[in-house]
C-alpha cells in the first residue's frame, strides 16, 4: 500500500513514470527517471507491497552490504517528489519501478490514488521500444495520447495502436478513464544495439520531456556519455562490413523520410532549447519535498546498470518494425537484453 506522511502540498506537480522490462529498451526510460531523482536529489518517501504485484522467480530480490549488514532489496515500485526551481518553481512526482507480473488493473488504480491524493495534473509515462533506426542519427521520441483534445493542444499523436500491450499502455489509458491527462514519450532504439545502457535514447527522452513541461532539465554527464556511445557502437560497426553497410541503409532510409520534417517549427524548438541553456547561471537546484532520512529497505542499490556496448549483431537480427508513434511497442518491440 502506499504511505502519503509526511508529503506538503504540491506545486503544479507532475507525474513522471517509467518501468523497466518490455517497455524500456536499452533501459532508456528507467534510466531517464533515475537521472532526474538523481540531479534534483529525490528522496524515496514510498513504495507499493512488492508481494501485491510482482513474482520473485521472474524479478528476484537482491542482497546487498551496507556497512557489513546484510539488507535486501525487493522488486518494486518506488515514488519521490522533486522540487524543480526557477522562476515558476514546480514539483515532479517521480514513480520508478519494474512492469508488474501480475494485478495491472489494481497497480494502476493505486498509482492513481496516489496521483489524486497529491493533486497531480498531467502524467508522463516515459518508454522505449526497438526500431529501425541507425544509431548516427538523433533519436526519435513521439509523443503520444488518447486524448485528442489534449493532442491539438500539446502538439502530440493521437495513439491509433491495437495490438500487445506492456504497463505503459495500460497506465495510460486508465489515466484516460479516470479523467487525468496522460501522455507517453517513446524514444526509439537501434535493434542492432539495443543492450542497456543507451544514454543518446535517455537524453533524447529527457529534451522531449524538457520540451513538453517547459522546464531545464540539469543533464550532466549525459551528452558526453551519449556521444562515447555512439563512437563505440560506430567502431564495433565499422569492423563488420555488412553491418556498416546495413546502418548506411537505415540513414539513407531516414534521411529521405525526414527531410520535409525539417520545418520551422522543428528550428524553432532547437532554438527554444539553445536559449533554455545559453543562461550562465546554474540551474534552479532541487530538493526533496520530504526532507526525512528514506527506510534502507525502500532505496535502491547504489550504482546503476553498466556495461559496455557489444558487438553489434548481424542485419538480419530480428527487430521491431514497430512505429513509436503508435503508443506502443508492437509484438516484436520487447528489449530482449538480460541482466
């Protein structure tokens, strides 16, 4: 259950969700949270009961040591709330967590008590799906809703995808039926490279949501690890003459799709960004709103997911042919990568 002592009243405050699992290619979206509780310094205040929704042989708990003891850390869904600062100071309500095996229905109610209790007006759920995409190129995120009004007025898709579903799709249209606004920004992922981590998808999330919500987003290490990444995976591509061959495909394939994309609006939002980040002042900082010492059982290890990237497979490895613009990976867009 969730445990709401100790929360103030919120300002403007925004819901923005990711899971890890079918959802989060490259670990893109998870990751893109995590950054965000990290640089605005988010304290876990709550957690939902591990035992209500996930199953321990598929997402198995993990023992770890902190000065000598022995403590665990169970799969789980975990919430903090950020202070954003600046001249319109807001709140970010933070849900990080792995898709559930089993009550989606009861999941998402109760993060949507959560969400009404504390008065939260838009929900983002962040995911990542594997595509056809070359990895030399930006990323491409869509931002998509059910809702059509909430469409025209934020600029985004309006989802037409019927197929398999993961626990974004699911949240999403329950926030559509329960009346709160909610949009989904997908970040497609190369499937030729589509092991975590992948920081050129979570920074390419992370501008999207920038524009979204009008606020400056702190990135820190993120575009020179972006731009290591993709000198990485382009030496290992390089090496496989069928492999480089495939990726000059994919840009000749995307550069002629996307060359009437190149409009004004388009410019101007690169501009918007560039005078968002031009200011020689440090950001506005953040804080938690709940100042209280977290319980170690509800803190996620220290560290994060590492690793280097492999090499990439053959052009003929299966992939998404998914559209990110439809809302939902399609069968072929789970992140087939393991811990």
């Amino acid at each position: 259950m969730i445990e709401l002592e100790g929360v103030p009243e919120l300002i403007d405050p925004v819901m923005v969700a990711a899971f890890e699992g079918w959802n989060d290619a490259g670990d893109a979206a998870s990751t893109a949270v995590a950054h965000l509780d990290r640089e605005w310094k988010g304290e876990v205040f709550a957690a939902l009961d591990a035992e209500d929704y996930y199953d321990f042989q598929v997402n198995r708990p993990t023992v770890w040591m902190d000065a000598g003891v022995r403590k665990i850390t169970w799969p789980t869904t975990r919430l903090s709330v950020v202070r954003v600062g600046g001249d319109k100071p807001r709140d970010l309500v933070l849900v990080r967590g792995i898709e559930p095996s089993m009550r989606w229905r009861s999941f998402c109610n109760e993060l949507l008590g959560f969400a009404h209790e504390l008065g939260v007006e838009l929900v983002v759920v962040l995911g990542a799906l594997l595509g056809d995409t070359p990895h030399t190129r930006p990323v491409p995120v869509s931002g998509v809703t059910s809702d059509p009004d909430l469409a025209q007025r934020m600029d985004l898709e309006e989802t037409k995808y019927e197929g398999p579903t993961g626990i974004v799709g699911v949240l999403q249209e329950a926030c559509t039926h329960a009346g709160v606004p909610a949009v989904s920004l997908w970040a497609a992922v190369p499937h030729y490279v589509s092991q975590p981590p992948n920081p050129k998808a979570t920074l390419a999330l992370l501008n999207r949501l920038e524009d979204l919500l009008d606020l400056r987003i702190p990135l820190g290490e993120l575009p020179e690890d972006a731009r290591a990444w993709q000198v990485g995976v382009d030496q290992l591509a390089a090496e496989d003459t069928e492999v480089a061959e495939y990726v000059q495909t994919l840009e000749e394939a995307r550069d002629t799709a996307e060359l009437p994309e190149a409009s004004g609006e388009a410019i101007a939002r690169e501009f918007e960004r560039y005078l968002r980040r031009r200011d020689v002042n440090p950001p506005g900082g953040g804080h938690a709103t709940d100042g209280t010492e977290s319980a170690p059982y509800l803190r996620d290890n220290p560290g994060g997911p590492g690793g280097k990237a492999r090499r990439p497979p053959r052009p003929d490895t299966p992939g998404s042919t998914g559209n990110p613009g439809d809302g939902d990976p399609g069968p072929d867009g789970e992140d087939t990568s393991e811990d």
